[in-house]
C-alpha cells in the first residue's frame, strides 16, 4: 500500500491536502482517507524551502498512524499477571438466540429435514439457517456480506461457502410450511402462551429493478410510488405476535384469493373450531368470510361503508347516530356536546372517560351475491333478517362448491349466487373520531394550497390529499399538461366526515359489540411486525433474483423476528409481566422494546483469543446494564463475567 496527496478548497480552512490510500480488503479493493493538513497556505508562508520536506514528513506520520489503526490488537487479562493480546472481538450476543432458536425447536426440525425430504445438500442446514438468523438481527445486509465478516461472529457454520447460505435458501423455500408449524408450536409451549385470535394480512416488497416477472413477481406501482417487480406476502399471526403461516405471491395479483390459500396451506383440511380469524377491509370477500366460517370457530372483518360494498341504506343505519353504552341510547352529536361540555369546565376525568367509551350497535342482514368466474364479486341486495332467516339462512349452511369455481378466461360470466346471513357490528369511539377529524382537516388545508399554488398532483395515492381534489390534465384543445387540481370534492369530503370516528365490522359471531371491536383492533399486531422486519431485520433490501432465493429470505426474515419476540416474551416472563411486545406501559423503568433489545444484541460484544490448545473467551466490551444483567437472569448465564473456555460457553448455547 502507499498514499497519494490531494488538495480541495474549503472556505474557513483555505487549501486542504488530503492524503488518502488505495488497498484490497476481502477481495476488493477500495480506498480511505487517512488524514488531512490544513491551512496549506500559511504553512507554506511559515516553512519556507522547507515546506515540502515537512508535508512529506506529516503526511508520512499521518499514514502510518492510519496503518496502526487497522491492526486492532486488544489486551485483556486473562488470569491475575497474565494477559492475552491479538484477540479477535466477536458477537456473543449470538449465546442468547442460540438458546432460544433450539428452545423453539428450529434446530431439531430443520436437523430432521435431510431424512424426511431425502436431502442431498452437503452442509449443516441448523448452521446456516442459525448464522443467517443471527446476522439478519444484528447487521441485516446481503447473503455475500455474511460470508465475508463470519469471523466477526463467534458461533458461526464450519466449511462456510457463499453456495451454502444461497442453498439453505431453497430449502426453507421448499419447506417453509412444515418449518412455522414445528417452531409456532413449539414457542407457544415454551413460552406457555396460547392464543384463539389469529391475524391476516397483506404486504408488499419493491424487488430489484432487473428481477424479471415470473409466478412469484409482478409489476405494480408499490406503496413506497415506486413502480417495478414487486411480490406480496401474506402473514398469519397469533395475538402474541407468532409466526403462524407465511406465503409470498405476485405482487400484482389481488390479494383476496390469498386468504384461502394460506389456509389450505397451514390447515389443510382439518377444521379448527376454536379460532376465530381477524383481517382488514381488504380481505372482506364473501368467498373469505364463506371460508373462514367453515373452517374457524368465526371471523371479524372490516366491513367497508362505501357504495360498491353496501347500498346507501346500510351506510345511513351505520351513521344515523343511533348507538348505545350500557342501556343507554345516544346520538353521535349528544356526544360531541358532551366532550365540549367536559372541555369547557375543564374536567379531565370526564374527558378521559369520553374517550374510552365505545358505543356500538349491530344487526344481521341477508346478503344475496353474485360471485362471478374471475373472483369479482357484485351484491344484488341485503335485506335485514328475521329470527327465523338467521337459523335457516345460516352461512354455515353453504358448502364450498358454492363459491369454488373454475377459472375462464376471456368475458366474465356469472357463475353462481349465494344468500347468507352476516352480523355487521358498527361502534363509534371519540377518541378515533377527533384523530381522523385532525387527519381530514390537514388533508382540506393541504388540498386547498394544491389548487391555490397550482401544484402537479399526477403522483398520488387513494389515501393521500389528492383524493379530495377533481382533478384536469388536458389543456380546452386537449394538450396533454401537469394533472393539477380545480376544486374541492365537497361529496368526498362530506362523506368522510359523516363516518368520523365509525367502523364497521362483519362477523359471524355473537359476541359483545365491544369485544369485537377490540379484538379486531387488536390488527396492530400484525402491522407491528411488518414494521419491525422493514425497519429492524432489513426485510426491505431484497437484491435476490430466483423465486425460491426470495421466498427462502423472507422466511429467514419472520422465522428471525420469531427468534427476537421469543427472547423478548421471555424477559417479559422472568418480569412477571404479560403484556404483548409494544404495547407495554413506557413509563415503566422495566420497559424493555423490540428496538431496545435489538440495540443490545448488536452492542454485546466480546474477545477471543487462539491458543494452541483452546481458545478463550471474555466480554469486557459492553458492561452490564439493566437489559444486560435480565438477559442473564433470564438465561442463566452473564456474558460480562470473567474469562470462559469455549467449551464452558457452547456448553451454554448448545
């Protein structure tokens, strides 16, 4: 290696001289800046003749201080009077999700898969899998990326290659369905938690731009307004947050047939009758509610209140304001009076209990729908029911040849129609009414300053201002222009403000309006957990082209974020708290967050160092802390104590 001098301009420091270095690490070769002279200028004032013999003098010494910097050498004392030098530092953070990744029994199913599906893959599957895990927690980057830092972890695969951790991809591609089912029941009996509720939703991950379109990957404008190969995934989740189920499908396709296939796929035909299924508006089709009614005890779904899901009617019943709390009647603007009242006299209690409150009401109606070839769906009429049409026309009732129907191409054509009964549960809560009246007032205030500044609005989305705007983008000759907008759309915005605070649930069951309300709220979850593997595991930095590299990494992906809300429910345990991870009181000092956790693994660090007949192992990195001291207390084992042999330490994670 050597070094070269270059000369840049700044305004406070005159003329620079920075001297920077060209050299090869892992394989490749890139370059650094070393240091920098300042004030060149003056020096050249001030040394004279003697000034380039002083530069080449400061910038050698500059160089060779950068040299001493990249050899790292540590000493620790080992034992009293001896010290170790030339230690290695090493995530031993690794000992606390190895003991939770065999707890959950990832270890012995992925172990078992070589002789269930005859595998002829030559490395250590439980290996891999495990080291990708763990990198994907604590520095979630490219599958290249792992291969060339594996020293920087201590418990990492013998023999690794770059080909293994692509291949351990296909396989968990190949079995992911076998692999959630094992470790989901698994966690649930080491955590000692069972849940009834089961979540489903949708979402979608920008591929790169040179992914080609095949069964898997499709091209759509995403929710970031990128446009390019996408693909969808679909989670099933427990109300604790577990990994239930995964699929991965076209990112262009409709997202309601996903729903049957998932359940096909994690319950085959086998009835569970004790769960009840949960999903957003996006996944109300009577096809799924038909499905989920047979399969699960019963189904919540977000019913929405526009035109093309029910006639006017219905909405007018939904918002009429006739709700009722605890016996009681009440209008929507009896309990706006109310709060303006409490607001008034400055009573917080009675603010406090206003918001809290959800008034509900609820009805059965007959719904009659024609379900067309291609999926589409149109609802001829819905009707209120009598007692008697709720037990005779139950959708129990239905059998699926009703609603499965082959698939044509070419014209839709009506293939069937079907008659049931629903119970839509409509509630109204204060608290949500005045977060989406400020949400509306902001989007009135920014689509008013779109038409006044003439602002180009052709990039917009179905949730964003421009909905409220009408909208031109031809000149009165037709000439193609910006899409700006020319007025308010005083329907749209008076529509929204009729359903402030109102939502709508359809159902199957006979619970309270209030507990389904707040069962079906309960879809956060689910949101939670894609935000954690967006933001936190790195789910967004997909570069992988086949379709079973992709479907392998998203379900390393959910199977680490299994890993991580173990670990964290179980420190909740040894906290004697049940509580669902991020919904925890912050205010408690004891509080403990999914990012919280995730900064600790990736700050506990220790040192090893090679002898001849062993090698040994100490943390002095990260000293202990509150998350630190309970990681030990939970796990029966501190990795700041004083030095272990390797064999004492794997005693621990095996």
């Amino acid at each position: 290696m050597g070094y070269s001098i270059g000369y840049t301009q700044t305004k406070k420091k005159g003329t620079v001289a920075i001297i920077h270095t060209s050299f090869r690490r892992n394989g490749k070769v890139t370059s650094a800046r070393c240091g920098a002279i300042e004030n060149i200028e003056k020096l050249k004032m001030e040394k004279g003749a003697g000034f380039e013999r002083y530069l080449k003098e400061t910038a050698d010494q500059i160089y060779s201080n950068w040299e001493k910097s990249l050899k790292v050498t540590h000493t620790f004392v080992r034992r009293e009077g001896e010290e170790c030098t030339n230690a290695e530092v090493v995530y031993t953070s690794q000992a606390y999700l190895r003991n939770v990744f065999n707890a959950i029994g990832l270890d012995e199913t992925l172990r078992d898969l070589r002789s269930l599906s005859k595998g002829k893959w030559k490395f250590d599957l439980a290996e891999v899998v495990f080291f990708l895990i763990s990198k994907q927690i604590i520095d979630p980057k490219s599958k290249l990326d792992a291969f060339l830092k594996a020293d920087e972890y201590l418990i990492k695969p013998d023999g690794l290659t770059v080909d293994s951790l692509y291949d351990c991809l296909d396989v968990l591609a190949d079995h992911l369905d076998l692999i959630n089912a094992k470790t989901y029941k698994k966690a649930c009996k080491y955590l000692d938690k069972k849940s009834n509720l089961y979540f489903y939703d949708v979402t979608s991950i920008n591929l790169s731009k040179y992914v080609k379109e095949s069964e898997i990957v499709g091209f759509k404008k995403g929710k970031e307004g990128i446009f390019g190969p996408l693909v969808q995934i679909g989670l099933l989740c427990d109300s604790n947050g577990l990994l239930v189920g995964l699929l991965v499908f076209k990112g262009n396709a409709s997202e309601q047939p996903s729903l049957k296939e998932q359940i096909i796929n994690v319950f085959g035909v086998q009835k569970a009758k004790q769960i009840v299924l949960c999903t957003d508006a996006g996944l109300c089709s009577v096809s799924n509610k038909m499905l989920a009614n047979r399969q699960f005890k019963g189904y919540v779904m977000t019913q929405p209140l526009t035109y093309k899901k029910v006639p006017e009617k219905i909405r007018d019943w939904a918002v009429d304001g006739n709700f009722e709390y605890k016996g009681r009647k009440y209008t929507i603007s009896e309990i706006l009076d109310g709060y303006r009242k409490a607001l008034e006299n400055g009573d917080e209690d009675e603010i406090k209990r206003l918001k809290n409150r959800v008034y509900s009401k609820s009805r059965w109606y007959i719904s009659k729908v024609k379900i067309y070839s291609d999926g589409h769906e149109k609802l001829d009429s819905l009707t209120e029911a009598t007692a008697k049409d709720k037990e005779s026309k139950s959708i129990g009732r239905l059998k699926e040849k009703d609603i499965a129907t082959p698939e044509k191409k070419g014209r839709r054509t009506a293939s069937s129609q079907v008659e049931f009964a629903q119970r839509f549960v409509v509630t109204f809560c204060l608290k949500y009414y005045l977060k989406q009246l400020e949400d509306l007032e902001n989007d009135i205030e920014k689509a008013q300053n779109a038409i006044s500044t003439k602002k180009d609005i052709s990039k917009r989305s179905s949730n964003d201002f421009t909905r409220l705007l009408e909208r031109h983008a031809t000149t009165s000759e037709g000439e193609v222009v910006e899409e700006t907008a020319t007025s308010l759309l005083t329907e749209r915005i008076e529509y929204e403000r009729s359903v402030l605070g109102v939502y709508c649930q359809a159902t199957n069951l006979s619970d309270s309006p209030e507990t389904l309300f707040y069962s079906s709220r309960g879809r956060w979850i689910i949101e939670d957990i894609f935000r954690e593997n967006k933001t936190a595991l790195g789910l967004r930095r997909v570069y992988l082209h086949t379709e079973k590299h992709i479907i392998g990494h998203f379900e390393m992906v959910f199977l680490a974020n299994t890993v991580l809300r173990t670990l964290i429910y179980k420190l909740y345990n040894t906290l004697k708290m049940n509580c669902q991870i991020g919904k925890m009181d912050k205010q408690n000092e004891d509080y403990f967050s999914f990012d919280d956790i995730c900064e600790e693994l990736r700050k506990l660090k220790g040192f090893i160092q090679e002898d001849t007949n062993e090698v040994k192992c100490v943390n002095t990195l990260r000293a202990k802390n509150a998350l630190n001291t309970l990681m030990a207390k939970t796990f029966k084992y501190s990795l700041t104590m004083s030095t272990r042999t390797l064999d004492e330490f794997m005693k621990f994670v095996k």
